[in-house]
C-alpha cells in the first residue's frame, strides 16, 4: 500500500483535531473532556475526533481503570506538529513574529518531550560551542568530547542504544527559528533539569517555569 499523504493532510486539516493536537504536545496524557475544552467543543464530538486520529495512528489511547486518555503516538508524530507550526506561521499574514505571543511559553516550553522556546535554543548554541556537539546541515552527532561529558553528568548511553530513536537531533524551534536539542539526549536532559526541580511544567500549559537557582544551576552546568 502506497503512502497517502493526503489521508494524514485530512486529519491534520480539522481546526478541533489541530487543537488536540497542539494540546498533547505538552507530553502529558489527557482525556476526552479536558481535550474538547481545548478544541472548544462538546466532549462527544471530541471522542469522534479522538477516534479517528487513534485509527490513523497519531494517537494512542491508555487505560487507567475507568479512564481513558489520549496521547500522540510517538516522537514523529510530534515533529511533524512542531513542524506543521512552524509552516503555519511562515504562511500567515504577519511574518514579524513567530511562536506564542506568550512570553513564558517563548523563554521556555516543553516540546513533547525536549526543551524548546530561548533556553532550548540557548543549549544547543552551547552545546555546540563547547564541542560537545557538531552540526553539519541538518545532521547533528555527540562528539566523543561530548559523550565523555554526558557520561561524567550521568548519562547511560547503553540505555539509548536499545532505542530506534537518534540520540541526538535538531528540531526547528517554533519561536526562535533556530534548532533545539530533541532525540534521546534532549528528552534526559530535561528530565534531568525536573528531576532536579530546577524547573517545573505549569499544570495548564507547555510552560517550563525555571526557578531563579534553577536557572542559575542549568547555564552554568551546560556552560550557557
């Protein structure tokens, strides 16, 4: 069976599935009814939505006793939403000013899983100036540098290693326009920076909200 791009354009094309979508890009797992509060519709014509994009594998659905909740599938799944945000506001009347008019959604968010927003942007810079990173074009690889840091900070490269999913990777920021760090490596780095309760998620938003001390210890760990 060929592709059909156009089948994945329909799904993505609805303005209530779309808002769905851009909800779940916090990571977080949610249900039918905080779903259509977000789409701004009633919580049956959610769930028709909801089916159809867990048919045409976008989302999965997880069980927890009588409750249902919807997430995006995988990690492609939310590239190809960061990305279809990034064309949305390349192609629309204002071209001055991308991503959220937010200014905490702009300094720092989560993008599924990865930070992304000024201080995502701010690592990677770092990241690549140190030499624990190299970019060429789109392609992005740890140096050995790179790893020996990451490993002396507390990295397992062997747990990566039994994942499909690049252990480095740059992901076009929605606001910034410039890449963040995403894959393996960008998923632990944030959950190390919650772990630490250098930052936590807002419960309503993608907003990564970095104590003063938090923030302090973060630049300074990853030499920002």
């Amino acid at each position: 069976m060929e592709p059909n791009i156009a089948y994945i354009g329909n799904l993505l094309g609805d303005t209530a599935r779309s808002k769905m979508l851009t909800a779940l890009m916090s990571g977080k797992a949610l249900t039918a009814t905080e779903l259509s509060l977000e789409a701004d519709i009633t919580p049956q014509t959610a769930s028709s939505h909801l089916m159809k994009l867990v048919e045409g594998e976008l989302l999965i659905v997880r069980k927890q006793g009588r409750h249902k909740y919807f997430q995006l599938k995988s990690a492609e799944v939310a590239e190809l939403i960061e990305q279809m945000l990034n064309l949305s506001a390349l192609v629309s009347p204002s071209r001055i000013s991308t991503g959220p008019k937010n200014e905490r959604l702009r300094k720092a968010r989560i993008c599924y899983d990865h930070l992304a927003g000024e201080l995502g942007v701010k690592l990677f810079d770092a990241l690549l100036d140190n030499g624990w990173l190299i970019e060429n074009n789109t392609e992005l690889a740890l140096t050995t540098s790179g790893q020996a840091f990451f490993s002396k900070i507390g990295v397992d490269f062997s747990v990566f290693k039994i994942s499909r999913r690049p252990i480095c990777k740059a992901c076009l920021d929605w606001s910034e326009r410039r890449s963040h760090l995403a894959g393996s490596l960008g998923e632990w780095v944030l959950n190390d920076v919650l772990n630490r309760k250098w930052a936590n998620q807002d419960l309503d938003s993608r907003v990564i909200q970095f104590t003063p001390e938090g923030l302090k210890a973060f630049t300074n760990k990853y030499g920002i």
